[in-house]
C-alpha cells in the first residue's frame, strides 16, 4: 500500500520514528490501528445517542449514584 501524507506530517512520522528506533511503517500502522479503534467506539456511541428508544438518566441521578452526592 502506498501513502502519501503531507510533508509536514512525514517529517513529524521521521522523527519520532528516529527517536523511538522504530520503522516508519510500524508507527504509521500503530496510529492507523488506533484510529479504526477509536473511530469504531465513535460510531457505537453514536448508534446509541440515536436510538429511539434508549433509556435516558438525568446528569442529577448519575452524578448521585457515581459520586455519592
């Protein structure tokens, strides 16, 4: 697969990878990884803030039954 990034990025990708003594491709594919993690927990958040029929509690309940308030 080829990427092309901006040159400023690559710099950044260049250094770190020199700073780390880790290869280019290992750190671009770790943040890619992360990326389609977070994105997918992105999306199931957003799922449920959409549903119709989901159950809402009032921030004044959940901050009594988390914080003891």
């Amino acid at each position: 697969m080829l990427l092309r990034l901006p040159r400023a990025v690559a710099d950044e990708v260049d250094r770190l990878a020199a700073d780390l003594h880790q290869p280019r491709n290992h750190l671009v594919a770790e943040a890619v990884t992360f990326y389609l993690a977070e994105r997918a927990d992105l999306d199931v958040a957003l799922e449920r803030l959409r549903d119709p029929n989901a159950d809402w509690v009032p921030h004044r309940d959940a901050k009594r039954v988390l914080l003891g308030d």
